[in-house]
C-alpha cells in the first residue's frame, strides 16, 4: 500500500510508478555538493535503499553546498555520509540508508553498487568516472553521471549522462579526460618521474574551484528526474544533457557508440571488465 505521503508523487508517475520507486535501490557515489542533493531527492521519493559511498570529513568549505549539514557539526571530525545517514532518519525513516565509509576501489562499494538498480555518480574527478563507466557497464547497472562546472571566462553549467540499456556511455559521450584519468591511476613512482620531467602540474597546486548551491542544485535535479523516468516509465530520459547556466539553455547530446570498447566490448561481460582490477590495487596500497 502506498503511503499518503506520496500521494502527490502518485498524482505524477502513477501507483506502480511509486511502488517501482520503492522497490529501488540505489548507489550514489559521492557524497559533496552534487550528491547530497541527489540523496535529498532520492529521501523525499521514497527509494528502499540507499548505499553512500565516501570517506570524506565535513569542512568549512564545505558549509556554502553541503544541506545536510547543521550548524553544530563539527569540522574535520564528522563523515559526510553519515550526516546524510542522519538526514534520512529525520526526513524519512522509512529510507535504509548504508553508509559506505571507503573508497570507490574497493570490495565493500564495488559489492554495493552490484547490488544496486541504479548508480549515480556525484564525483570530482574523471578516474572514478572511468571506473564507474566501466564497472556500470560490464554489469549492466544504469548509471546516472552528474558534473558541474565553473569556468573562468565566466560560463557556467553542467551535464548529466544517463546510461541504460545500452544507449551509450561516459566514453562514447566524449566527455572523460583521458590525459585526467592516466594522472589518477599513476603510482607514487609514475608521478615522481612526470615531476622530474615536466615538474609540478599546475592543476595540482591549483585550488578548488567554484561551487554553489544553486548550480548543484540545478544538476541534481535534472539527475534525479532522468532517474524517475527511467524508472517509472512516466517519461523517456534523454541521454545527455548540458546545462549552460550563462545562456539560460539546457540541450540533447547524441552518442557516438560505433567505435566505444566500452559499449561494444564491456557492457555485460561481469567480472570480465578490467574495473575488476582495481579493488586489487588499492587494497595492496599501491
């Protein structure tokens, strides 16, 4: 029976639209401010179980962004996901929520994501996208990528990709930094030797960039929507998206999956996929 407090979702996507939303479980991987939005929306529709994957503390800076955050938190001594554990035991008990306090490579978040019906990313940083793409590919896991972005000519935005049943993927999308991802999966000896070579990247003394409420906000809810229609069949999510905040557009991207080894050679190939490799090398501290 569905409760009455998604009568108006019922209004929306239908009583087996709202049950199927029940039914769901859910990874979302990363916890910042993309993902706790995202962990927000996932909380109010009513999802079974949410798997939070992040090791991060609270910061400072982290206080413009993060909504599950109070006042009294302490920083650098309390887990994000476990603030957003705590988020969903005062907005919606009936929620399970699992906090994943690891690293995306490895066993416990690998298992979780197996484990779940939808996976969305929320991350910084292209590495753990490309183990995402993977991972969520060879096991046929719709996965839902969230970025945004600041740039410094002044545009703003940001994209959501949603891949599922085998409409395409981050690699074919065309937007994984490939010079990015290498960087995140050298070793300590890699980066010495780059460093003697070429000295230290710039991007690496660079500090964070900008990041907003609003604009997350924004994305992690176009996020959260694609994962509604995909799930209820209210509607047809669109692949890509890209919000282009400064001119007030959001458009439709196309994939090019002809040539992707992701799309023609991963997708379904289970413990086959070289994202398999990874749980190996972080476990063994390389």
């Amino acid at each position: 029976m569905i409760a009455d407090r998604y009568n108006r979702s019922v209004l929306m996507f239908g009583v087996e639209g709202q049950a199927k939303i029940e039914r769901s479980t859910v990874s979302v991987v990363g916890a910042g401010g993309l993902g706790c939005i995202v962990v927000q929306h996932l909380l109010l529709l009513g999802v079974k179980l949410i798997y939070i994957i992040d090791f991060d503390l609270l910061d400072e800076t982290s206080r413009n962004r993060f909504v599950a955050a109070k006042a009294s938190d302490p920083n650098g001594k309390v887990k994000k996901a476990a603030l957003l554990k705590r988020l969903g035991e005062e907005i919606n008990p009936t929620v399970i929520v699992e906090v994943i306090d690891r690293k995306l490579e490895t066993k416990e978040a690998f298992d979780a994501i197996r484990n779940s019906d939808f996976v969305f990313g929320c991350v910084d940083e292209d590495g753990p996208r490309s183990i995402l793409n993977e991972l969520c590919a060879a096991y046929e896991k719709p996965y839902i990528d969230a970025a945004s972005d600041v740039l410094e000519d002044g545009a703003f935005g940001g994209r959501v990709v949603t891949c599922i049943d085998g409409n395409g993927c981050l690699s074919c999308a065309g937007v994984l930094d490939r010079d990015e991802i290498q960087k995140y999966f050298e070793n300590e000896n890699d980066r010495s030797l780059r460093r003697k070579i070429y000295g230290i990247d710039h991007l690496a003394l660079a500090k964070k960039g900008p990041s907003v409420s609003p604009l997350n906000g924004v994305i992690a809810s176009l996020a959260a929507m694609e994962f509604v229609l995909a799930l209820t069949g209210f509607g047809t999510p669109q692949f890509h998206l890209e919000y282009r905040g400064h001119l007030g557009t959001i458009t439709k991207v196309k994939a090019d999956s002809r040539n992707c080894r992701i799309c023609k050679q991963v997708r379904g190939s289970r413990k086959g996929a070289l994202a398999e490799r990874h749980i190996e090398t972080v476990q063994t501290g390389i």
